[in-house]
C-alpha cells in the first residue's frame, strides 16, 4: 500500500483533512490551494469540516464501482455525511479526486490544470452542500454557483 500523507488544517470556519494517498506523478495542489478553494465554496456563517482526498486511478475505480456501479476511475466522488465532528463543526463528508483523471481531462480539454484542480474541488463541496446536477433545473443552479464561485477566486468559466 502506497505511503499516505495526511495534514489537517484549521481555521476559525473550517477543519479540512487533505490526504495524499499515492502519487501517480501529476502535479497536485497544495494543501493551502484546497483550503482555498474549500473555503470558497462554503457557507459564510457556520464551522465546517471536511476531507479532500487525492486519489490513484486504482483507488477511484474502485469507489466508482462499489457506489455508482461504474467500472471506471472519475474525476470526482463526494461523500455527504452531516454530522458534528469533535471539534463541534459540521462535518460535512468526503470529497476524492483522482489524480491522473484530473489531469488527462484538463490536458484533453486544453483547461489550465489549477483551474481544473479548483473547479473539481468545488464541484465537489458544492455536492456535499446538497447540490446536485441529476435534474437539469438543479444543474443549472449547480453550475451557476460553481461559476460564481471561481470567478471570485479569479479562473474562468469551466463550461465555456
């Protein structure tokens, strides 16, 4: 089993857990780039915790398959689970991104590679918030907040 590293950050609003489980040699963020973007797309009153977990193409198939039925690594999987953590936060679940499928997608797409990082760990936040893009009319709410969301971080719209 790969080495696994793991930090914690904490802030007045938010207890974010990053973990590194595995390197399949893509740059990935920073813990400061995930706190960022984590706490972007968070409510603005409130004491959040969470996890981000970056991922092997191994470790995302296997997710896939055991809670979506899909035999195939993806971008990312969130994890909703609600519940007050230790430190008395809203732990709000799990977010996990796959390292190379990130990659591939932003090199396929010809999208700056941050921006992509920052755009899937909102998108997944925004998941564990209640979001959803199953239906279209919450799609639409769900891309408009992910717009609005890394426009304030200063990246461009990822749908255009």
């Amino acid at each position: 089993m790969p080495m696994q590293e793991m930090k914690q950050t904490m802030t007045a609003r938010l207890n974010l857990d990053v973990q590194y489980a595995g390197s399949e040699g893509h740059p990935v963020p920073s813990e400061d780039e995930f706190h960022g973007w984590v706490n972007a797309a968070l409510p603005e009153q409130g004491f959040f915790s969470l996890l981000v977990r970056v991922v092997t193409q191994e470790e995302s198939q296997s997710l896939n398959d055991q809670f979506r039925g899909k035999q195939r690594p993806t971008n990312v999987l969130s994890f909703p689970i609600h519940v007050q953590d230790e430190t008395g936060a809203q732990y709000l679940g799990d977010v996990v991104i796959c390292e190379k499928v990130v990659s591939d997608e932003a090199q396929a797409q010809e999208k700056d590679p941050v921006a992509h990082w920052a755009h899937l760990t909102v998108h997944g936040v925004l998941h564990l918030l209640g979001f959803d893009h199953e239906i279209p009319e919450e799609a639409v709410k769900m891309e408009n907040r992910e717009v609005e969301i890394l426009a304030g971080l200063g990246y461009q719209d990822p749908y255009h």
